[in-house]
C-alpha cells in the first residue's frame, strides 16, 4: 500500500529513511532547517522544503496535519526533535516514529506521544558487535535481549549437506526461516534443502547459538567424515 510520509530530519538517517521509502513506492516530503540539506535531498523525493519543525504554525503551513505517518529523524540535540514530536501529535498525525539517541531520549519522546522509538546508533552497535565477532555472519538485527535474527555465510562444514542434516535447532537454539541463492531467496526451506557454497542463510534464535555455528557440526558423521 502506498502511504505519503512527512520525514522530519534529513541528516544521515533521515535522508537514508527519506529515498528507502521513495525506492519502495511511497510519497515523501522531506523537510530539514538547512537549505543545503533540503536542495541535496530534493531530486530523490517528492518534495523537499525548508521548516523549523519545532514551530507549529510552520508545520501547519506545509499540511504537517495531513500525513497519517511521520518520521522524526532529527539528529543532535533532542530537544527539537521532542518539540517536533509534540506538535506534530497535536496536529493529528496518528502514527509518528522518532529518532532517539539515549534511553532518557527514547523514554521522554513516548511520554510526548511518539508511537514508536527507534535507535538506530544502538541497533547498529548491536550488528557491528556481531559481526566483529562471527567472521561467518554478514548482518544482524536485535530482536530481544539476547535474541536476534542473523545472516550467516555458511562455513564449509555445512556444504553438501542439507538442513535436516545440520539439526540446527537442536544443536545451535538457531531456526532456519530462508536460504539465499544468488538473486534466489527461499522462504521456510525445507529439510532436504543441500547448503552449496555462495548460499546464506537466515536463523532466528539465541545468540548462545552463534558461538556454535563456528564449530564444525557433526564433523564425524558428515560425508567422508571419518
């Protein structure tokens, strides 16, 4: 479904936001205090202007009411990006997504009413931190303490044998949810599914498990094993 979406705050994360949602078919109105920023963002959005969004009556001038969702993205100090969450749930908007950089930052935005907080620096900690330390695993997204969902480069140990074979449920608490092959991606493969060297594979589960892909799964009983 195509929604219009007012981005608020067009540093490195908003901009990002700002031409993901344009590539994926959405309307975007991108608004930044700097007029650089707005000139740069303009050709990859539907519309780019220049606003204080802290200032409601400035908000209420472009139709900041208008939008069903908005994404404050602003970066640095969070006080504006408070003050723009609060205006613009005065103005209607039902479904805002700050930027938050600490918890404090992230508490005080849900207390001003934004429907969700993000934070992005720490999600992204998160994933460096893994992949630094798994040399197979390609990305990482947190889903709870302690458990994420990964994108794994299979190890050797695991070509030519199939995903019953490699029992990582049992062994690793990491559940197989898709296999990528090439521009191919398999939802839910299935057990008889043969790990060939290039494939990825994307697991769900503890992060315990990862520890254990590094270890070669049953190197005494896969083939020509001895």
């Amino acid at each position: 479904m195509k929604h219009s979406v007012l981005v608020i705050g067009i540093g490195r994360f908003g901009a990002a936001t700002a031409r993901e949602l344009m590539r994926l078919g959405h309307d975007v109105l991108a608004v930044d205090q700097s007029e650089a920023v707005v000139s740069d963002i303009a050709p990859d959005v539907t519309h780019a202007l220049q606003v204080d969004a802290t200032d409601i009556e400035a908000l209420k001038t472009i139709g900041a009411g208008d939008f069903e969702h908005a994404i404050v993205a602003i970066s640095g100090h969070a006080e504006p990006s408070i003050f723009a969450t609060m205006a613009l749930k005065q103005l209607g908007v039902s479904n805002v997504v700050a930027k938050a950089g600490t918890a404090l930052h992230g508490s005080i935005l849900e207390r001003v009413g934004a429907d969700r907080v993000v934070y992005p620096e720490r999600e992204m900690g998160a994933r460096v931190a893994h992949l630094f330390a798994y040399p197979n695993v390609l990305d990482y997204i947190d889903v709870a303490p302690g458990f994420g969902l990964v994108m794994l480069r299979p190890p050797e140990s695991f070509h030519g044998r199939t995903i019953g074979e490699l029992e990582l449920s049992q062994k690793t608490q990491l559940s197989p949810i898709a296999l990528r092959r090439g521009e191919r991606v398999i939802v839910n493969p299935h057990r008889d599914e043969r790990i060939a060297p290039g494939d990825q594979l994307i697991l769900i589960g503890r992060d315990a498990g990862l520890a254990k892909l590094e270890e070669p799964p049953g190197g005494a009983d896969r083939p020509g094993g001895r």
